[in-house]
C-alpha cells in the first residue's frame, strides 16, 4: 500500500519514538497494542500543518472545534477495553478516525458513530483510502449507539458525556466492557463498565479531560 507523505520529515523516527516512549511508561503493554500503535501513522490523520507535531504525546485540534485524543489517553483505553480478535466494537466520536484505526488492526470489526458530519466523511475518507476495510463509519448522535449493528462487544466513547448513555449498555453484549469519560465540561473520570449476569460493574481508570458529548441531530 502507497502511503502518501508517510516520510515526508523523519515521521518514521518520531513515530517509533513515541511508541518506545508510551511501552517504557508501561501505557502500553500488550504486544498486538503495540503492534497496532507501531503500524498507524498519527500524521496522517492531523491536519497537513500540524503533520510535525502529530508524534507529540498531546491532543491536537482537528477542525470543527474537534480534537485527536493525546497518545497516551487512547492507550489507556485501548488497554483497558480487553480486546479480543473476534471482538465487535462501537466507537462514539469518530473525529479524524485515528482511535478507529488502531481498534481496526486488533479486532474484527469497529463501528464509529461521528455526530459532526464534515468529520465523519472525511474520517471515512481516509480510513478507506488508507485500507481500514473493516471500519464502518456513520454520520449521527451517539447518544442512540448503532442498534442496527448491535450487540457489541465492546464499547468506546471518545467524548464526555455527563451520565453513560442508557442506549450503550443496552446494546453491550453479555459479558461486554464500556469505557467512557464520564462528567463535567473540561473534566471527566474515565471508567470502565462490564456487563456481568449480576448487573453492571464499573471500575474508575483515570481523571480525563476530553470535549463534551453533544445532543446531535440524526
Ligand atoms: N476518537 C477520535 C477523537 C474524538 S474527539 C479520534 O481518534 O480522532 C470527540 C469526537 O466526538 C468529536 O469528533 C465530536 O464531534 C464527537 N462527538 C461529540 N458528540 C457526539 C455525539 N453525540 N455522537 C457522536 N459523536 C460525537
């Protein structure tokens, strides 16, 4: 596969630093994770100007008052998810698609619900033309999950909402994990809910700061 650009100013080595960085602060830890942050090139999904700080350990705006998670936040919760190969995953805030990417190359299939339109195109874009093929993108409010494609396995939310949306755990398959950042504007615990026989149990991650979950329009 011809990746455009994917050397354009020594990315290759930032890219592998960054990596190195995120495994010897013990963020990262499973090998096929590691793999997968090895094999997606973050700069291809910034905008062209902040290409050179795309392997920087922080958030990076994206147009629409959007922003790409800081790496170690979307190791934390790539982590957490307990992947599985055969896994069927639901994304909520798609944005530029990079979090879609990494999910794509661990399980079987990633569904990703973006709510500002102009991002969810242009995520899809590109994770088609950069070969995600099991990546299925679609434009509309996360609030309502994807009950066409539900049950999932797993579920990952990439914006704040303040209560966990009831419709994600209704469509997390028995035994599922949700993890979300939960709370405030500008402030947010990320946890981790797991669907058991015995009812939902939630576990606390981390303080987070991640942008709201708006109510959007279907
Ligand atoms: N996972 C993304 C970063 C997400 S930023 C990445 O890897 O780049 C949060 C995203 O959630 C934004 O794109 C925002 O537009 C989207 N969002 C906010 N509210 C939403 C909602 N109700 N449903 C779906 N997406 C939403």
């Amino acid at each position: 596969m011809e990746t455009p650009g994917l050397d354009r100013g020594g990315e290759e080595q930032r890219h592998e630093a960054l990596v190195d960085d995120l495994v010897a602060r013990g963020e990262l830890r499973t090998p096929a994770i590691v793999a997968a942050f090895r094999e997606v090139p973050r700069h291809l999904f910034v905008p062209r100007a902040l290409v050179d700080d795309a392997y920087h350990d922080h958030p990076l705006p994206i147009g629409a008052g959007q922003t790409i998670s800081q790496p170690t936040v979307i190791a934390l919760m790539t982590e957490a998810l307990e992947l599985r190969p055969t896994d069927r995953v639901l994304e909520i805030g798609t944005g530029s698609g990079y979090q879609a990417a990494i999910l794509s190359r661990l399980v079987s299939q990633v569904f990703t619900v973006e709510v500002v339109p102009e991002l969810g195109t242009a995520a899809a874009r590109r994770l088609a033309g950069l070969g995600y093929a099991n990546v299925e993108v679609r434009v509309g409010d996360g609030y309502q999950g994807w009950p066409q494609r539900a049950p999932f396995d797993r579920v990952i939310v990439t914006a704040a909402p303040q209560r966990v949306p009831a419709a994600l755990v209704e469509q997390l398959a028995p035994g599922g994990i949700l993890v979300a950042p939960i709370g405030a504007y500008y402030y947010q615990r990320l946890v981790r809910l797991r669907r058991t026989p015995l009812g939902v149990e939630e576990d606390f991650l981390a303080d987070v700061v991640f942008v709201p979950m708006v109510h959007g329009v279907q």
